[in-house]
C-alpha cells in the first residue's frame, strides 16, 4: 500500500525536539526524509540523557525514526556542492537553526530559489517577527512566552510549566501542517515558500481560551468557572486555575482509594449539567437533583468547592478505574490519572501503534510514541532511527556520485 507522502524528499536540517518532531511525523506518512548531520558528533540528541554509554540516547531515537543519515561537512566547499545537489533534488527544507544560521551557510532563501524555484524551505523559531526574533528558545521558554506558565498551576503557588512538550513537539506539530499544505499549494502555484512556526505563536495557539477569557475578565470583572470566584478576587491578568477547565464544565482533581501511597490514585471528575441528577444518584446526594442550591449550572458555581469535596468522599472509596467503570455507566465524564508506568504498559496502546516497541541494533529493544494520527489508507510502520551517517554512500549514490567519488569526498572531509 502506497503512503500519503510518498515520493516527496525533505532534507532535514533539524535538531533536538522541535525540527524532529515535524520531520519524523512526514517520515511516518511515507515522505523519505534525509537527516543532514556533523561528521563524528550529529544531532547533539544522540548524546544527551544517555542512558546507555556510546549508545544514541532514547532522546534522539525516539524523535528520529524512520529517517536516513548522512553526513555532510557543510564548511567545505565540497560538501557544500553535495548540499547544493540535495536542494536541487529536495522538496522540502526543514530546520530549526539560530536565527540567520542558514544564511550564514550561504543559503539565503534567494539562493535556494536559485537552485530549486520549487523548494519549501520550512522554520522553527522562538520568535516571530518583532523585538524578540533573535533570541534563542527552548522548551520551557517558549511555554512561559506564550501565555502557558502564568494560566498553570495554582493561585497561590508559583508559574508551572507543563510536562506536555508544546513548545518544542507542539510547535513541530504545527510546521509539519504547514509544510503539507505548502506542499499542496505547490501543486496549484509550481512554486516554493517559506513555512514559519515561531515556538510563541505555538505556545499561543494552545493557550487560546486563555486569551478569550482574559477579554472576558476585563469586560466583566470575574470569571463565575475558576475556583476564585466567589470568595476569591481577580486581577487584571487571568489567573492560575488549578484543576479547573475554566470552561462551561467545572472539573478537578479528585483522590481515589490508594491516594496515600500512590501519587497517581486520583480521577478527573466533570460536572457536566445533564448528567447532574445521575451523579446526584451516584454519590448518594439524591436531592441536590432538585435543590435550588445545587439544581442548574448557575447555582452550583458558588458551592463548586463543597460539591467536588462531596464528589470526593464518594471516589476515596474506589479505586481510580473502579470508579471510572461506575461513572463511565452513567455518561459521567471522567478521567483517571495515569502514570507513565500505566501508559507503557497498556495493551489497548500498543495495538493501535500509538505505543510500539522499536528494535536497535545497538541498544536492543524500546517502547516509544508512534504516529498519534491514522490514516485509513497509509498505516505507519515506525522504523529505527538511524546510526550516524548511515545512509551516507547510499544517498550520495542516488545523486549519481560513484563510489570513487564518494571516496574522496569522504578523503577531503567534505562527509
């Protein structure tokens, strides 16, 4: 069965988190993507975190799957005619270097238009166009940048990032959309583009009802679905919500039966409106079904904090996915808080393919994220990533280099 993007090639400038991410999720839809990296050190990843020594770390393999590596010395002026011919064979151009590195190297998008008028040049970048375009961003940067960290955690604790990885994955995420839809543009125009996905504006994109209720706030004063309201006040910014949505459903956190000694025993629990009479039932607070207190969603705002301590004695006496099972009966949206531990060993995960296991022919067997979308009609098969420079002479082959020049190329330290 053909893949999605079959017979498009990306020469993959990338690094770390972001650039990986976005060049991995196309290599999972069939797009053959070429990994450019240094001689004798590649992807800073394949070292980082090592958990076993001289062994390409769970870093690196888990974000490079299904990728071919070469290695090019792109400050020789033979490596860097190499470069020149993958461009003209390439679609697309994906990196995540230092603002003006590119440049820097001698591939100024004017030139790359020079060698191929049909290449994508796609970038990852803290920053979008303004006073902090050339500042460096990581991870945890770019959440406190895009509005992330001051929405997170409780009000009377400090900004918290989340484990979630939304600046760097997140933003990869949203390159790998937008390099798909250049490609298609391409197919009407004939023409290349730049793609920019600045790690803020990521951030920003997944923050968005924060930004709607930060509008709310200063229209009305007070936001009726946070835990400050009502005994509580409100500034000027949006405030830390704790384990509330914020949303038109009031959630949280709730302890289940273990909580103790498991810091994982707990359930998220949703009030939703229609199915409140059925959680009156199941808690055994059958009359806040019809108690003026308690009976619409506008009422109950104000008790919130009583209602989930009322809910919470009831899940203290079950397990997490016991009471998952009850709720789950009755439409009750609920959640259970699940660890790693669980997540990895869950088999419903691993039949999916969103949890598969990869072999490796140095570090032997491991779990990783496989593709989280599905196409009906090109399933992903997640492949090892590769060794560094694996693919060197094979890729070199195919743009028509013979063996004996791929031999002094390497000679002249050009790969």
């Amino acid at each position: 069965m053909s893949k999605a993007l079959d017979g498009v090639r990306i020469l993959d400038f990338t690094h770390v988190q972001s650039g990986p991410t976005c060049t991995q999720l196309l290599a999972w839809f069939g797009a053959d993507v070429i990994k450019v990296e240094r001689a004798g050190a590649g992807d800073i990843t394949r070292e980082q975190l090592r958990d076993i020594p001289d062994v390409d770390s769970l870093y690196f393999t888990m974000l490079n799957h299904n990728k071919r590596s070469v290695t090019i010395d792109t400050k020789n002026p033979e490596g860097k005619l190499v470069l020149e011919a993958l461009i003209q064979k390439c679609d697309v151009l994906v990196e995540n270097f230092a603002p003006g590195a590119l440049d820097r190297m001698g591939f100024t998008w004017e030139r790359i238009q020079q060698l191929n008028p049909r290449m994508i040049v796609a970038s990852v970048k803290g920053f979008g166009p303004g006073p902090y375009e050339d500042c460096k961003v990581y991870e945890n940067v770019a959440q406190c940048a895009g509005g992330a960290a001051s929405t997170t955690g409780f009000d009377d604790g400090p900004p918290v990032v989340s484990g979630a990885q939304i600046g760097d994955s997140g933003t990869g995420l949203h390159l790998a959309l937008g390099i798909v839809t250049a490609l298609y543009q391409r197919t009407l125009t004939g023409r290349g583009q730049k793609v920019l996905a600045a790690m803020q504006d990521g951030v920003l994109n997944l923050c968005r009802v924060k930004l709607r209720d930060q509008q709310r706030l200063e229209r009305t004063g007070t936001m009726k679905e946070y835990p400050q309201y009502p005994n509580g006040t409100f500034g000027e910014a949006v405030p830390r919500a704790g384990n509330a949505s914020g949303g038109g459903q009031p959630g949280w956190i709730l302890k289940c039966k273990g909580w103790e000694t498991d810091p994982n025993a707990y359930i998220y629990f949703i009030t939703q409106a229609p199915v409140w009479a059925k959680i009156c039932n199941v808690i055994g607070k059958e009359e806040w079904a019809t108690d003026p207190n308690y009976a619409t969603p506008a009422a109950r705002l104000p008790h919130l904090k009583d209602i989930f301590a009322e809910i919470e004695r009831w899940t203290m006496t079950k397990t997490k996915f016991e009471a998952m099972q009850i709720l789950n009966k009755y439409d009750i949206p609920c959640g259970p808080i699940l660890s790693m531990k669980e997540i990895a060993e869950e088999p419903s995960l691993r039949k999916t393919g969103t949890i598969v296991e990869v072999d490796h022919p140095t570090r032997g067997k491991y779990l990783t994220v496989g593709n989280p979308i599905k196409l009906s009609d090109s399933p992903t098969e997640v492949t090892r990533s590769p060794l560094l420079g694996e693919h060197t002479d094979e890729v070199m082959t195919e743009l028509g280099y013979s063996p004996e020049q791929i031999s002094a190329l390497r000679t002249a330290g050009a790969i």
